[in-house]
C-alpha cells in the first residue's frame, strides 16, 4: 500500500504542447487533496493535454483517476488556460472524494461534516484573503 507522502504517488503524463510548470502545479495541487482524504491512495494518475486546433474554445484538458483502497474516483476539467483546466479538475475531484467516502458511523472515522470542512480548506478561488477563506490566523 502506498501513501500519498511517498515520491511518485502522483504520476502526471503530458499530451500536446503543455506550458512548463503546468504538470508540476496539477501534481502539487492533487497531492494536497490526496493528503486530506481518510482512505489509502493506492494510486493517482493526471494527464494535461491541450488541443492543437486554435478553432477549439478551451482546448486545455486535465483529468484525474485516483484509486482510494480500490474504489476509482474519477475527475476532469477544461478550460481556455492550462491554469484553468487544472484549477477546475482539482474543484471537482474534491466533490467527488467528499462522495467516495464511506459511511461516516464507522468506528474511528471523523465526521462528514469535518471532512467536508478540511477538503473545502484546500481549494479557494485565486486572490481569496486568508479571512475571506475562513481560515484563523
């Protein structure tokens, strides 16, 4: 079983012309979420992919496969920005994993509720204060 802190866990692949840092950032950004979650992460994988047709709106592509103990959870986004793909993939992989979840009257596990509040800590909108975001100083 690994955990999410060992090198690796994360695998991002590239397809198409991806701005340097991009896959550095989406592996950052999923680890975080990754370290919050009351499941083992056997294994996550990213792939960043950008359309070559400029005749495409938001051809910026990301999307997520986690195994959480053997239950896939499955996220992606797009957008006109890499930047933008990637910020949208990490929103919708916290909703998903707040749903993959096990029952919270499991003996030992921490409310749904904290869960929750922990996950939604991790991902604000860009340019939101510390204070605006809730968190204490």
């Amino acid at each position: 079983m690994m955990a999410v802190n060992e090198p690796g866990v994360v695998q991002v692949r590239i397809s198409g012309v991806v701005p340097a840092g991009m896959a550095e950032l989406a592996k950052t950004k999923v680890e975080t979420i990754l370290r919050h979650v009351g499941e083992p992460v056997l294994s996550a994988r990213v792939v960043l992919s950008r359309a070559a047709d400029p005749a495409i709106g938001r051809p910026a592509i990301a999307w997520a496969v986690i195994s959480l103990n053997g239950r896939m959870v499955r996220a992606s986004g797009v957008g006109s920005t890499m930047r933008e793909a990637i910020t949208q993939l990490v929103v919708r992989l916290r909703i998903r994993l707040e749903r993959a979840w096990p029952d919270e009257r499991e003996p030992g596990r921490r409310s749904a509720e904290n869960r929750r509040r922990r996950l939604a800590d991790v991902v604000v909108p860009l340019g939101t204060s510390a204070h605006e975001a809730g968190w204490e100083p």
